[in-house]
C-alpha cells in the first residue's frame, strides 16, 4: 500500500539521470545566462541557475506545473497535484487511491511533537509551533539513518520520499492541532481514514461546514499553493539546505522559515488585513469612489497596496482567477469578497496612470484572504501555516527528485564590492 507512486519514480529516475548527465557532457560549456549588476545586488532576480522541472512561472503565463497550466487544474485533489510534480503525469485512479491510502497510514502524529507543542508558552506564533514540530519529527528521519548506515548514493532518493510522505501525511494533523490550541479551539480532532487529505485537514481544524464549501476551499487552496518553481525564498532554501544531505526535516523547516516573511507567505494575512481595515475605516461597504481615493491617499503617502505586484509575473496572477471565480461561484454578496473585486477593478488603473508597477496586476495573496475569512478562519496569524500545509507538497517534490537526480551541492560564487567596482572600471 502507498507504493505505486515510489515505484513509477524508481522506473523514471535512470532515465531523467542519463539525459542529465548527457546534456552536462555535450553542452556543459554553453552559457545560457548574463549576470547583470543590478541582478547582483537586486536579489540574483531573474538569473538563471537551478534545474527545477515539477513547474515553472513565465511572465505573461504564472503557474504552469509539468506543462499545465493551473487553472486546468483546480478541479484536482492536492494528492494528485503531487503526483504530478514527482512524475510528470496525473495518476490513474488505481494509483492515487493508493497514494491517499499510503498517506493514511502514515498520518499519526508523535505524542513527543504534541507535548513539545503543550510545553511552549501559550501565545507562540503559529509559523513557530509548525516549524518546531517539523523539525521534532527528524527524530524518526529514514533518510538520517540509512546515511549514517553507509546507504549508497543513487538510493539515498528512497529514504527522501519516505521521510516526506511521513511529513505530508503528518502535516495536516499537526497544523490543525496547532490552529485549535493556540486559538483556543477546543481539543485535538483525530484524522478521518474516510476524508481526503485537504478535507480531513478542513475537518480537523473543527469549523463548522455543513455544506462542505470549505473543504472545497480547502481542496482548491492546496492546489493553487503547491509549488512555484525553484527560485522562490522558501524552495531555493530548501532545495539548498537539502543539497548538503540534510534530510526532509531539516530542509523543509528551513525552507518555512523563509516562508514566514513577510515578503513571502506572509503577504496573505497582511492582504486581508488591509482589506478589513479598509471596510472598518469606512464603517460600511465602500462605494467604488471611496476604494479609489482610500488606494490613491494610500499611494501618495508612498505606501504600497498590498496583493498587488509580482516578482516574476507581468499579468494577473491565474491563481487570483481561481479564486475570483471560487468567490463568484460561492459567495458573490461577502461584504469583504465585494471590496476584492472592488479593488481588482480599480487598483491597476491606478497603478498603470502613476508609472510605478512594472505589473500593476493582482497576485494570489489578494483573494486567498477573503475566502478564509467568510468560511470562518478568521485569524490572519495562521493563514502562513496554511500556506506552509501546501507548499510542503512542493518542497518535498523537488526533494525527492533533487536525491534522484544526485544534484550537487548548491554553492554559488560570491565577489566583494571591490570586485565590483574594478570590473566597473574596466
């Protein structure tokens, strides 16, 4: 049970390894990129330097994960969206009723985590208690004792993927128990063998759901946060730290520390914290006139509008789509929903009239907020956790396949700023 996934990647990885090793031997010395100064100080933004196959963000696409692009695939269960990112492909029913049985089974969470959990002081940020009870489990890591054992190289992938499935299977149960204790929610809610992965999670956190909307949610959240390429803060950290042999633990809980920034996975919470204030600033549902100088007064006090901008992206993020249309579907007349849609009419006009968004468009952290929010998870501090929840799915999919691959050591070159200016001069 739980091992049909294991054994496609165990047939697909000799493969992925000779063209790897083939493409190094006949192209080794062909330069596919320029690094510019401004790159070197402004974050290696946009350099190309690490192999990242389970997705990719192109500028006037977003999220395309395997070739697909994501709003073909939010009618997927976050089960599949992994399978996907390990294989290249989507699972027949066989293999993912397998792969949601082998979750199952690994999903006990260790009473040493829970009472690590009730030991730290009451009003623990929640990013803190899911790091901490990650880096707990390394205590169980496969992959720490078949190193030490003298495991051979090309397997050490195997002892990868049981440690993350062990992390995956364990994440939700962990993540709900930290929502219910540090908010006062009440006891633990065991996992439902007859749940998938999302909604057992939606269930465990213990808000009421009688028409099983946020479980829908809950699915569709985990979808969209899964994975965003290798670059990103918390992917390239533990893509990096897994590069020195640490296991899942340690790599996965250094990726969600970056994850906890507010430049990060925190920007959901702080979207939807604007957005609230702006309804209580107002004491009524905005007219679009009031939206529109609130933003404009915002800007010219040399402020930001939080949730809109990118990094990469040039268009509106397909992911914020998904939402819209989760919202419209399902709850067009939330007063908080309303100003969503408000301010997406309104903000890149803005934007685009002053000259200053290289992309005035709405990234995902503008209207993930607001769906929580009507469903009843009110509290923005926990809104990073659930974004850590799906994109562990991510981190340990390229993982895995970074073991498979017998990646190297990630260790750039760094210069010193005399360096710098001498090549200035020259």
């Amino acid at each position: 049970m739980g091992n049909l996934l294991k054994n496609k990647l165990a047939s697909i990885l000799p493969a992925l390894r000779e063209e790897a090793k083939s493409i190094v031997k006949e192209h080794g010395k062909k330069n596919i990129s320029e690094v510019t100064i401004d790159q070197l100080y402004g974050g290696m933004r946009g350099v190309k330097g690490l192999v990242c196959d389970t997705s990719e963000v192109g500028l006037d696409t977003g999220l395309v994960i395997r070739g697909i692009p994501i709003l073909e695939l939010t009618d997927k269960l976050p089960e599949e969206i992994f399978y996907l990112l390990l294989t290249g492909e989507l699972p027949d029913a066989e293999a993912l009723k397998d792969l949601q049985d082998g979750l199952k089974s690994r999903a006990q969470l260790p009473q040493y985590v829970i009472d690590m959990l009730n030991a730290l002081p009451a009003d623990t940020h929640p990013m803190v208690m899911l790091n901490t009870g990650i880096l707990a489990m390394e205590y169980d890591s496969e992959f720490r004792k078949a190193y030490n054992t003298g495991a051979a190289k090309a397997n050490l992938w195997e002892f990868m993927y049981e440690d993350c499935l062990n992390i995956i299977a364990r994440v939700p149960v962990l993540a709900a128990y930290i929502y219910r204790k540090r908010f006062n929610k009440g006891d633990m809610i065991q996992p439902d063998k007859n749940l998938d992965w999302a909604a057992n999670y939606a269930k465990m956190l213990g808000i009421q759901d009688d028409n099983g909307k946020l479980a829908d949610l809950m699915r569709l959240y985990m979808v969209l946060h899964a994975d965003h390429e290798g670059g990103n803060v918390s992917a390239f950290t533990t893509y990096t730290v897994g590069s020195a042999l640490s296991d899942a633990y340690y790599s996965i809980s250094a990726g969600l520390n970056g994850l906890a920034g507010p430049l990060h996975g925190l920007a959901n919470q702080e979207c939807l914290a604007f957005i609230v204030k702006m309804r209580n600033d107002f004491g009524h549902s905005p007219t679009d006139d009031e939206v529109r100088d609130y933003c404009q007064k915002l800007l010219d006090s040399g402020r930001v509008i939080p949730g809109y901008g990118h990094a990469v992206l040039r268009v509106t993020d397909p992911r914020f789509t998904a939402f819209l249309e989760f919202g419209n579907s399902c709850i067009p007349d939330d007063e908080i929903f309303k100003i969503v849609k408000q301010l997406f009419e309104i903000v890149p006009d803005i934007l685009i009239k002053q000259g200053k968004a290289k992309d005035p468009w709405p990234n995902v952290d503008a209207g993930s907020g607001s769906m929580l929010y009507h469903y009843g998870l009110v509290e923005y501090e926990y809104y990073t956790v659930l974004f850590s929840v799906s994109r562990i799915l991510g981190l340990s999919a390229q993982l895995i396949l970074a073991r498979g691959m017998n990646a190297s050591i990630v260790r750039p070159k760094s210069v010193t700023t005399n360096w710098v200016k001498k090549q200035i001069v020259s």
